[in-house]
C-alpha cells in the first residue's frame, strides 16, 4: 500500500565563505524552495531539480508535485566594490532533514555577475538536485530544512 506524505522543503543559505578580509553577509530575497509534494515512492532515488531561470523538473515515478518549487536569490553583502568575481561554488552543508529522514542537495547550478556592483553586493540565483534515499522508508509530514556553504572568490 502506497502512503501519501506531504513534504515541505526548504533550503537556506548557512555560510558565506570569501577570501576577503571583509565581513560577508547573506540575505535570502527567495530562499531556494524545493515546493512541496506527495512522496508516493521510496523505492529508488528520485529527484526534484529547480533550475536557476524558475524552472524545475521531477521524477513522477516517485512524487507528485502540489506546490511549485523556486530557485534561490541571495544577495551577498560586503565584498569589494566593482571586484570581478573569479567564482562562485555552492556545496551541501547539511542535508534537508525531518526526524531523521533526509533528502541529499546536489547538482548545484548558479547564475552571478561577472563585477560586484558599486555597493560591495553580489547577486547570485541557486538552483539544486534534491534526491530521496531510495531506502523504501516513507518520508514524515513537515518541512525539512539545511543548509549551503557559498564560496566566493573574487580577482
């Protein structure tokens, strides 16, 4: 028998990470969101991919989506005015977790401007991958959160 679960997912950005010796901040102006959905499967690895231009795909095999999910906006404060950025990589942190059960973040995709603006601001667009277990173990009710590290490296 196949168990409905609603999920909520959410991700937030956690660290900053530049190699200035500058204090860096992060401000969420849309915070990734992987939507929500009924888990129906955990029979394998399924996906849910947000891509960086609003857009989003899934496995159907295993989910069924009931609210849409959003890329990320950040806007990291405090670097370098007018530094050109070299790169931006975002990793995983800590998974998205509810009561033990867990979804892997991976697959990170992110737009950014090729200069910090005048004010020392940098507005990066995160898209990600999150993957179910595949364990067979249903998903609990609720919203699962983690987080990311953003390194920033700037010429």
């Amino acid at each position: 028998m196949r168990k409905a679960v609603m999920i909520v997912l959410m991700f937030v950005v956690a660290t900053v990470v530049s190699r200035e010796a500058v204090a860096q901040t992060a401000t969420a102006m849309q915070a990734l969101y992987f939507g929500e959905w009924i888990f129906y499967n955990n029979n394998a690895n399924y996906d849910i991919t947000v891509n960086t231009a609003g857009g989003y795909a899934f496995d159907s095999n295993g989910v069924a989506m009931l609210i849409e999910p959003e890329e990320g906006i950040y806007d990291i404060e405090g670097l370098t005015p007018g530094a050109e950025v070299d790169s931006v990589v975002i990793t995983q942190a800590t998974p998205l977790v509810l009561s033990g059960s867990s979804l892997t973040i991976n697959s990170f995709h992110v737009l950014y401007p090729q200069y910090v603006d005048g004010s020392g601001h940098l507005i990066i667009t995160i898209g990600a991958t999150a993957t179910t277990t595949g364990t067979g173990v249903s998903y609990p009710d609720g919203i699962y959160s983690g987080s990311i590290d953003v390194d920033i490296t700037l010429n």
